[in-house]
C-alpha cells in the first residue's frame, strides 16, 4: 500500500479487494476502480457470468481479478469466499466491500410478506454481517486493511413503504458504527456508505409492488442520481482518509442532519409527504 500524504497508509491503492455484488451497478463500479488504482480484485456475485463479465472489463484495462459465484446469504460460501482470495493472493484480502444488496419496497408493514422480509434481510443485512464476521478476524490480525460496508440513506431516512430495506440498511449501518469502535486502533477502519438515489439496476431487478413508489425512484433517479463510478471514488478516497461515513449526496446530507436534529417533526413529514405524492 502507498503512504498517505494525510497520514496512514493509502488502503486502496494497489490493494489486493475481494467485492461481493461485483457483476452490476456499485459493486462494479467498485471493482473496476479498485483495479484501475493498481489492485487485484476479487469480484463475487450470485450471478457467475455478471462477476465474469466484470473481471474481463479489469482485464481489458491491465488489471487482475478473478470471479467468484457467491451468495452472501450463506456463511458458508462467504468463508469458501475469504479462503479463495487468500489462497489467489497469498495474503489476506487488504480492502473488503460488502456490497451486495437487493432493492424492496412499495407495501405497508402487514401487507409485505414475511418470505421478502427474510430474502431482502438475507442478502442485505446478514450478507454483511457475514462478510464482516469472515473477514474482520483476519484483517485484524494482519492489523491493516479496511471494511466497506454499503449501506443507504434509507437507513436513516425511515421512508413509508420501504420497511424491510430500511431495516436491513438501519441494521448495517449500526453493525458498521461497531465493528469501526471494536477495531478502532487495530489499523484496520470501517466506512459505511450511505448514498441516496444511484444509477444501477437494482430497481429493474428487485420489482417495487406500488406503482407510486416506482415512479418517485425513477424520479430520483433521474433528478438526483448520481452514478456508480462517482461514488465508488467518493468512497475510496474516504476510505484513504480513515472516514468512517460516507454521505455522498446533498440531499442525503438534508435527511441526515434533519433526522438527527429534528426527528419527531422529520417523522411526520415524511409521512405526509408520501400521502401527497401518492
């Protein structure tokens, strides 16, 4: 790893990464800039031909990487993840982002079937607390490296609809505040990253139920998204300076600090405000 100027060592260049949720959107985008700053990656995803497809783009611009099928819902295969990249890089992985993640929403809490709320908080909360049980051990005993954890705004925006992502989000975003007090000192940092609207996929995949709340996110999207690759630097480059958050947007910084400051009066205008687009 180089030194940075600021201090510390620069994490993510020339890093040898492991990606989880790398064949599509974010993770990709984190995957072909971790390759691009020198790194070997290595790119896992549930879909074995979308990873393929992303280690042939870091190939094709000089890098190293290598594909691997995983699902993050099963500890197991998370494991089998970890020793694969360690026995691929003859050293324990230097960045880990845990990034896969599916999108939900669209129904009130009773109305969502209880098999969604197990599948978004499989992948989105327990692939993560998977990723950072393998993984936190070994970065600890290096003691170097660090955790990206993805996690969104709507971990604290709390918006109407969208329970089951909001918890799964809520719930990352607290594991990431404590894994990051637990290893502060170890020389191993975590950073959550909290973006609002991003231009990936993940709504085409992942279908919103109420027609309402589809159209909002394809408005934000369009408004106010902002794509992948930006946000895979952001947070690189936060990641080099040792933060542990990363608001990317303006208007996720808006929800942040008037949840913070206000947040019975936040509450209920963002109730409100989800009646008059309605």
């Amino acid at each position: 790893m180089r030194l940075n100027p600021f201090g510390g060592p620069r994490r993510t260049q020339r890093a040898d990464a492991v990606v989880t949720g790398a064949g599509s959107g974010i993770g990709r985008a984190f995957a072909v800039e971790l390759g691009r700053r020198g790194g070997r990656v290595v790119c896992a995803d549930i879909d074995a031909d979308r990873a393929r497809e992303t280690v042939e783009i870091i190939g094709g611009t000089g890098g190293k990487a290598l594909d691997v099928a995983c699902d993050v819902g099963r500890a197991e295969q998370v494991t089998a993840l970890a020793d694969t990249a360690e026995q691929w890089f003859g050293n324990p992985a230097e960045v880990v982002i845990n990034n896969a993640g599916i999108g939900r929403g669209g129904a009130l809490i009773g109305q969502v079937d209880l098999s969604e709320w197990h599948r978004v908080l499989d992948v989105n909360l327990w692939g993560v607390i998977h990723g950072c049980h393998v993984f936190a051990p070994r970065l600890r005993e290096a003691g170097r490296g660090a955790i990206v954890n993805t996690a969104s705004a709507a971990a604290f925006g709390s918006a109407p609809r969208m329970a089951a992502y909001n918890v799964s989000k809520a719930g990352v975003l607290a594991l990431s505040e404590t894994l990051a007090a637990e290893l502060a000192g170890s020389g191993v940092t975590v950073t959550a990253l909290c973006p609002t609207a991003v231009r990936t996929n993940i709504l085409q995949d992942v279908p919103i139920d109420d027609p309402a709340v589809a159209r909002l996110g394809d408005a934000m999207l369009r408004w106010t998204g902002r794509s992948p690759e930006s946000i895979a630097r952001t947070t690189l480059d936060a990641v080099d300076h040792g933060k542990l958050y990363v608001v990317p947007q303006v208007e996720a910084k808006l929800i942040w600090q008037s949840k913070r400051l206000l947040p019975v009066p936040y509450t209920r205008a963002a109730g409100l405000l989800e009646r008059l687009v309605r």
